[in-house]
C-alpha cells in the first residue's frame, strides 16, 4: 500500500506538472519522485500522467484521483491536531492572484501562519478562471479570485473577502502630452489594458462603458503588477484594482486620477468546494474579513460598495 509520502509526491507532482519542480516542493530528486510516482501507477495498475519527452501532465484517471487522495492526505494531517485544539495545522494548498498577495489577503495569510505555527500554506500564483478548475477538481483546497462574472459549477461556492476600487493611474512624468481632464486623459493617452479575456479585464470594460470612454488601446498585458510598473516608467495610462498594500499616496512616479460618477470595485473572494477537509482553514479566512472589508490603498480599509453590473 502507498505511503502517505508517496500520495503527497504525486499531488505536488499533480501541481507543478514536473518531477523536477516536485522535487523542489517536496525536497527530493526528480529521480526519486519518478520512481514513487511510477509505483503508484504500478501499484493501481494504471497511468496517471500522460508523458511526452520531459513533459507530464494527469490524464483523465490522475484527475480523477486528485481530491481524493487530497481529501486523504488532509485527513492524515488532521490526526495530529487534538480535538478541540484551536490550533491549525498540516499543508493547505491554494491558489492566489498575484495582485491578491499585494493586497488585503497577504495580510490575512501572515496573521494566520503567525497564530498557527504548524499550518504550512503553500500558495500558487495564477489567474482567477484557472484556479476555478483546479479548485472544482480538487488540486487546490480553496483560491482567493475575483468576483466571477458567471456562474460557478454546483459544487463551488465563493464568499466575498474585500473590495478594491477600480482606479486610473497616469504617471508623474509621461513619455506623451497629457491633458488636465481625467475624461481626456481616458481617450487621449496610450491607455495600457488588462487582458479584456480575464475576469478583471472584464471591470476595466465596464468602467470605460460608465466613463463612454473610447481609449487608445496601446497594450494588452495580464498583469496588475506589471501594468503598474510600465505607468510608472511613463509608457501609458490606466485602469487597475487599487490594491491595499501598495503605497500610492507615497508614489512619485505616478499618481491616482479620480474618475468621477465610477463606482465599479473588483470584489475579490474565496473560492472553495461545498465540502472539503480543510473547512477550518478557509473559515479562518473569512473570519478575518467579517464584513467584506474592502481595501482602499495604503493599507486602509473601510466597507465597500456593491459593484454595478
């Protein structure tokens, strides 16, 4: 039978999509984490990853085993928590966004790593539509995503955490002539979007339809962070979530524009299953946002408006 070390090396193998990043995770040769995965085939007389030279990814019997082993690897863990211990503890795997972990949420996950010592978080970056999936197939515990703009399979439910305001950012020293007016400033300028295909994107579409803006589409970029980084170096203007823990106001290289009569905020949640073992780790995270509390910039924080949609 298959040691709990040999369940927990195929789901990181599951995550990463290489022996050799699992070996990373987990601390073991990408040979010795081969060798236990091609056991585990051996042993359920099956493959679970379809290979091709150095690339592996599940095939449809290794989904199938992923929240159950999950679900196994979890209950494990459990045993060495005490009934009635307040203590959390094992390896919760969860999915973020990025600019969730320069937000709100990293303050969420460094109080709770600080009141829970034998908790072990491990944190994948990615994309809200991605992590969706992963969630629904039990390859993550929970992922903290934005506000889905349809509606979620049967077996997900998703809790609203904070809110942030979407913002329009200019630099402080443009590579272009800037107008005075934040509505010429939105048509006028190189305007740097956010990938009109992700949920995000899908705000910044909806601001510019409250503003009746038509802008001057310069790039498309999948990235908060790095959106930022290209307004500050003068390369264009535009629409972001104003993350909590971002300095703006201390920001010399750009700054905030108000956009009048724009009330559109990114909600920014938890997605998780209906039932899974780690429902007292994501309960600690809703309970450090008892009131959906939204970030307003600088690490402030206040209770935040619904979105119009």
């Amino acid at each position: 039978m298959s040691s709990i070390r040999t369940l927990r090396t195929f789901l990181a193998v599951a995550r990463s999509g290489s022996f050799a990043a699992a070996g990373k995770e987990i601390g073991l040769t990408a040979a010795a984490v081969g060798q236990q995965v091609r056991a585990l085939e051996a042993e359920l007389h099956q493959a679970l990853f379809d290979r091709s030279g150095r690339s592996i990814v599940l095939n449809t019997a290794g989904r199938g085993l992923v929240a159950p082993v999950t679900e196994l690897v979890s209950r494990y863990e459990a045993l060495a928590v005490r009934p009635g211990d307040a203590q959390l503890g094992g390896t919760v795997v969860m999915g973020a966004l990025v600019s969730a972990l320069m937000g709100a949420f990293a303050d969420c996950l460094w109080a709770l790593k600080k009141g829970h010592p034998a908790l072990v978080v491990s944190v994948l970056a990615g994309q809200s539509a991605d992590f969706a999936l992963r969630v629904e197939r039990g390859e993550l515990d929970a992922a903290v995503v934005t506000q889905p703009p349809a509606r979620l399979a049967s077996s997900l439910v998703w809790t609203p955490l904070y809110s942030e305001p979407m913002v329009m950012i200019v630099p402080s020293k443009p590579h272009f002539e800037m107008p005075e007016r934040p509505l010429d400033i939105l048509t006028q300028c190189p305007f740097i979007r956010f990938d009109r295909q992700l949920w995000t994107g899908q705000l910044v579409d909806q601001v510019l339809a409250a503003c009746s803006a038509p802008v001057q589409d310069a790039m498309e970029l999948n990235s908060v962070e790095a959106i930022i980084a290209l307004v500050r170096q003068g390369f264009g203007i535009s629409i972001v979530p104003q993350l909590a823990n971002v300095q703006w106001s201390r920001d010399r290289a750009l700054r905030i524009v108000p956009l009048q009569r724009v009330a559109v905020q990114r909600h920014v949640g938890l997605l998780e299953r209906r039932q899974h073992s780690r429902q007292r780790f994501t309960r600690a995270i809703k309970d450090y946002f008892p009131n959906g509390r939204a970030g307003r910039g600088d690490g402030s924080s206040g209770p935040g408006r619904a979105m119009r949609r």
